[in-house]
C-alpha cells in the first residue's frame, strides 16, 4: 500500500479559538442571533412548557366564601434542532505563504454564510428546514402586516402599535440594511435626531423610538422591517460552530460530480457547520387570551421619509 499523505500542520496560521471566532462573527452578522431567545440545547429534540392560560384572580363574594379557582393550562413547544452547513476551499498559496494571515481572510466569509442561512430560514422560511415556523416570522400566522403609512417613521408607529395592540411589548426592531436611507437625519419639530443609540452590553447599538435597531443585508427585501417581542421567538442552540479542514477532500455538487479536488486543484477544503432550532411562541395575554401575534411588518423603503418634526406634531395631536 502507498503511504499516506502528509498531514499538513495548520498551527500558527488556523488559531484554537476558531470556534469562538466564528461564533461572534455570526452573530454580529445575523439578526436572528442578536434578537431572539437563545435556548441551549442538550438534544436533539427540547419540547419547552408553554402557558396556556392565564390564572385569574377575583374578589370573594362574601367572608369565608370560596376562592374562586382557574385552570393554569399548559402545552409544549418543540425545538428539533437541524443542521446548518458551508464548504469553501482555500487556495494552497495562502497556506504556504506566511505574509497572509489566513485566518482574518476567510473567518468572515464562514460568519456570513451560517447568519445568511440563517436568517433567511428564520425571518422569511428561505431554504428552512420542517421544523423551522412554516414561512418564516413574517408569515401571517406570526406577524401582521402595516397596510399604510404616511411615511417610514408612521410605518415602524404603525408596526409597533399592531403589536402593541396583542399586548405584547416591542424589545427589537428588525431592518435591511436600504431602511436606513428612509431613516437617516429624520428630527423632531427641536432639531433633534429621532434616531438614537443604545448601550446593549459591550456594544453600542441603534435605536428606534428607544427600541434596538439590528440593521443587515438580507437576502430579501419585502418586507424590509420587522418588529415584535423577539423573546416568543426561540432559537435553540444545539451545537456550537465547528470546522474541519482536509488538504485529500473532494467538494461535489447536488449531483455527486467534483467540483473541487483538493490534492489535483492544489486547495484545501473547509467545511464549516451548526445545528440550530427555531419556534415561535403565540403567547396568551390578557388581551389576546388565545394567543397573540408577536410580529409586525411593514414595507418602509416604498414610503416617503418623514419630514422633520412631522413625526413629533402626529405624535402630540
């Protein structure tokens, strides 16, 4: 039997803390990642308890009457976690030169292409998987949609009221990245910014009407914003990031035929990999006792943008 190849020793160039890396990127780079419920998983499969009614309490009619007695119902909500992938291949040259810094090159690229995925399964149900809510949060059974709007800024009030109206608190606006031309240099009647900023942790984010804004590139553009209470969205974690590297592989397409030979085309193959879960929960609250749509879209980039001090004169009427 011929020896086997040569392992190629990638230390130094490829650091430990990949994982890690790629996992912050990620998240920087989904919208999805930096909005909804994180849940860990630990199986495959988590089926978390959800309320089903709410208990109510009452006055006693008399002295020493009975307590009036409610049902506290519950139902699961199961989170089947899937897998998320992306195979590249990195040009042998990039290895053997010492001058490149491999890592900072193609470390963004896997971040990108897991958030992508991702958020185009969640947010409009692109290339989701069964399990993943059927159509993605803007479909109509998890957000309802604004007809109209005077310009952008009365679209997100609109947005924001519809949720409102399921009582259920807005925690996050979601936006393509073209929102903020609608947005950008809109003042109340003062000359001060609608537009504001936040401290989230470490990192310093956008706000609207005091709400975080996560603005990013998507895949589609109708509608371009989306708002809601992100906690009833719940995206389960199975399995972190992860990578491997094989200089031997071979890449084929859908149809079994090599695209990509990694000992002929002098490239190394990369795959890189996750497994996550996602389900929305329609919360029973006092207003929508059985169940309340925790979305809200709207497309903004077709309105105007709001003139200054248009905003705060509809808003004091």
């Amino acid at each position: 039997m011929p020896p086997a190849p040569p392992a190629y020793d990638y230390s130094g160039v490829i650091p430990r803390e990949m994982s890690a890396q790629i996992i912050e990127e990620a998240v920087a780079s989904s919208t999805v990642l930096q909005l909804a419920e994180i849940v860990p998983m630990g199986t495959q499969i988590n089926e978390l308890p959800i309320p089903k009614t709410l208990p109510k309490a009452s006055f006693v009619a008399a002295a020493g009457g009975r307590k009036p007695f409610q049902e506290l119902a519950l139902t699961t909500q199961v989170l089947r976690a899937e897998e998320v992938a992306a195979v590249t291949a990195i040009p042998d040259q990039y290895l053997e030169d010492t001058e490149i810094n491999l890592w900072n090159w193609v470390r963004p690229r896997l971040a990108e292409a897991i958030a992508y995925a991702l958020d185009d399964a969640v947010l409009f149900g692109v290339g989701a998987p069964a399990s993943f809510p059927v159509g993605g949060i803007i479909a109509a059974a998890y957000s309802q949609v604004v007809a109209n709007g005077i310009d952008a800024v009365d679209g997100i009030n609109q947005a924001m009221s519809l949720v409102e109206a399921e009582g259920i608190t807005v925690l996050g606006h979601a936006a393509d990245l073209v929102v903020k031309g609608a947005l950008r240099g809109v003042r109340d009647a003062n000359g001060a910014l609608l537009l504001g900023e936040t401290q989230v942790g470490q990192v310093t984010r956008p706000t609207i009407y005091g709400v975080p804004a996560i603005y990013n590139p998507w895949s589609r553009q109708n509608p371009d914003f989306i708002t809601g209470g992100w906690e009833f969205l719940m995206l389960g974690v199975r399995q972190d990031i992860r990578y491997t590297m094989d200089p031997n592989a071979v890449i084929a397409d859908a149809n079994g035929a090599v695209v990509v030979s990694g000992f002929q085309d002098n490239v190394t193959p990369l795959k890189v990999w996750a497994r996550f879960a996602a389900a929305v929960i329609k919360p029973v609250t006092p207003r929508k006792p059985t169940g309340g749509i925790p979305f809200a879209r709207a497309q903004l980039k077709t309105l105007a943008p709001a003139a200054n001090g248009a905003a705060e004169r509809r808003a004091s009427k």
